[in-house]
C-alpha cells in the first residue's frame, strides 16, 4: 500500500474517486469534502491503515450515513455523531474502537469518515464493505462473509442515538430505515462492529487508496481502469422521487456523436441499478453504473437534470459479489428484477461488440 494517510492535498481526488465508485449514490461528495478539510485542517493528516495494523483486542467502526440522498443535499450533520457513536460502542461493548472504516467506498459516504476518523483521533482502515456503493442495510461484504450485523448505532443531527440488536440483516434494514426516515430522512450510521480477526476476509481492502488513485486518473485527464464506455449523450428525461428513506426513479440518455440514435435507460435506488437497451440489459448490479460529465467527474442521482452532457460508464465488481452468496444479497433479484439473470459487464459488451 503506497498511500500511507489522507492529507488535505488528496481530498479531491478522493472525493472525485468515492463519486465514480459510487454508482450515482453515496451522496453528494462536496459536502462530505467540505467537512473532510475542515477535520483536516483542525487535526491534521489521518493514517491510513490494513487490517494487519490493528490491536487484535480493539473494534473497527465501519460508519456512514443511511438515508436518501437527496435529503442528504440540504441536510447536514452536526459534526458530533461520531464521537456520541463511539461514546455508546465503548461505553455497551467494554472495547476500545482503533480504527474507522466507510461503511461504503462510494459518494460522500467515501469522503466523510476521514473527517469522523480526524475528529475521533483515530485511523482510517483502507477497506470498505462494497467496493461501491449500495442502497441497504444487508448489501456488505460482511454478510456475504457470514458476519452478523451485531449492535446498530444511529445518531442524527440532533444527538439522538438509536441502538438495535437485530436479528439478522433484513430486520436491521428495517429498523434502520424506518428509523432514518423519523429523524428526517438521513443520520448518521454505526454497524457490524468487527475486530481485526472478524475482518479478515469480510472486507474489500484497498478500496480508499483505489478512490484516490481514480481521482488522480481524472484530475489528469486519462481514462479511468476498468471503465467501459456504455454511451455518450446527454439527459432527456429524470424520474426521481424520495419514498421511503430512498431516492427512486430512472434516467433516459439519448446518444450523441457515434452513439447518436441510441437510448439508454438507467433505472435508481439511490444507485444506477440497471441500464436498459432496446429492452436489453446492458449493465446491472452488482456490477457499477456511473454517470459522469464532460470533466470525467460524476454527477449523483439527486443532481440529474435534463440537458445534462455525460458518458453512462460500467466497470466490473468486486469478485466476491459475483459468488452465489454475493448474487444473492446484491444481485438483480435483491433489487426486485427477478428475470434478470446477472452476466458480467465485460461479457455483455464483448457480446455486443
């Protein structure tokens, strides 16, 4: 790992790499990077971690915020969550938390946890449970892996905490969800609490140093790894919608240049979820969708409007969401698409190719 700590001069180009890696979720990056340079500049440089780093005795805090992005555009953190959160695991588990992990890699749920780890004194683990970014409580690499979700924390703007001790990951979304939505459609969240043992090989490792790597890529101008071109167009027409702690919707693309004549349709969860053809799927979860302008940066869900120039791009998972465990969680049937049978990205563009 060359990356060795976040400073102030890399915030950028992780904010640029968490937007990409987002698939249009996560929420908006400004703010998030707003915030990261303010914890920066009051607190200095944060380490930047492996697993092998850790205490064995001590907890990582995988965090973020739960809700619907376009909430999360006008509503702001206090800045205190994280450490009220901390407060409670250390307080109810009698471990000391050692490390902060994203609980998602992708948007501004990339960025934040490098303010909550500057703020908390802590490092930050260069892992995440996604490798992207996904819209429920179950999607992690964690309950892939068998992990279970242990104590739910949640803290809003308001220093509210909310604890759960949910039976398993789908009782978790629902108390969580439904509990984002009364603290006004976005708070901040706490779960599946791991030592380093319990880590090791329920994380995606890697994937902070990855964000900054894309965002370096974008900042001069080349390509991104991995991404493959869907289409080149520009925005006809948004169907967006916030219900239910989630953003939901679709996005229409018409072709431009060489893809003039060509439509493309993306259908949302807070994430590009699935893009439609002529009725044939082109890309889908697991795998990432990304809208991004003409600069290479990528442009969230909740900023979509009509008029807008962007290239729809895909790029391959992480391997371990291809499994059959992985398929199962966050897989097209997960997103109710039951008749899509998943086929690697690569595959379906060798195939029309």
């Amino acid at each position: 790992m060359s990356l060795t700590q976040i400073t102030l001069d890399d915030v950028d180009d992780l904010a640029a790499g968490c937007g990409v890696l987002g698939t249009g979720g996560g929420g908006h990056t400004y703010a998030g990077a707003l915030m990261t340079r303010q914890a920066l500049q009051d607190f200095g440089p944060v380490a930047l971690v492996d697993v092998d780093d850790l205490p064995e005795d001590g907890l990582i805090m995988p965090i973020g915020t739960i809700g619907a992005p376009t909430v999360g555009l006008e509503k702001l953190p206090s800045g205190t969550e994280a450490q009220k959160l901390r407060a409670v695991i250390e307080e109810r588990l009698g471990q000391p938390v050692v490390a902060v992990m994203s609980i998602e890699i992708g948007g501004s749920n990339g960025v934040e946890p490098v303010a909550f780890a500057a703020e908390l004194g802590l490092p930050l683990l260069d892992a995440d449970a996604m490798g992207r970014a996904f819209p429920e409580v179950p999607m992690v690499s964690m309950n892939v892996a068998g992990v279970p979700p242990g104590l739910l924390l949640m803290c809003d703007s308001h220093g509210n905490v909310a604890t759960f001790e949910p039976v398993d990951a789908v009782w978790g979304e629902r108390l969580e969800r439904a509990t984002a939505v009364a603290m006004g459609g976005s708070a901040i969240e706490v779960g599946w609490l791991m030592t380093p043992a319990q880590a090791r090989g329920a994380i995606i490792e890697g994937t902070v140093s990855q964000a900054v790597e894309i965002g370096r890529a974008i900042r001069a101008g080349e390509g991104i790894a991995g991404a493959i071109s869907l289409l080149e167009g520009k925005v006809v027409d948004v169907d967006r919608r916030t219900a239910g702690g989630f953003a939901r919707g679709a996005v229409t693309l018409e072709g431009t240049g060489d893809d003039a004549g060509r439509l493309l349709r993306i259908e949302i969860q807070n994430e590009n979820l699935v893009a439609f053809e002529d009725g044939r799927v082109v890309a889908v979860v697991p795998d990432l969708i990304s809208l991004v302008d003409e600069t290479g940066h990528a442009v969230p869900t909740e900023l979509l409007r009509f008029g807008q120039r962007v290239t729809a791009i895909a790029m391959p998972c992480d391997p371990l969401w291809r499994t059959p465990r992985g398929l199962q969680v966050a897989g097209p049937a997960a997103f109710g698409y039951p008749d899509i049978v998943y086929t690697p990205v690569e595959e379906t563009r060798a195939g029309r190719a």
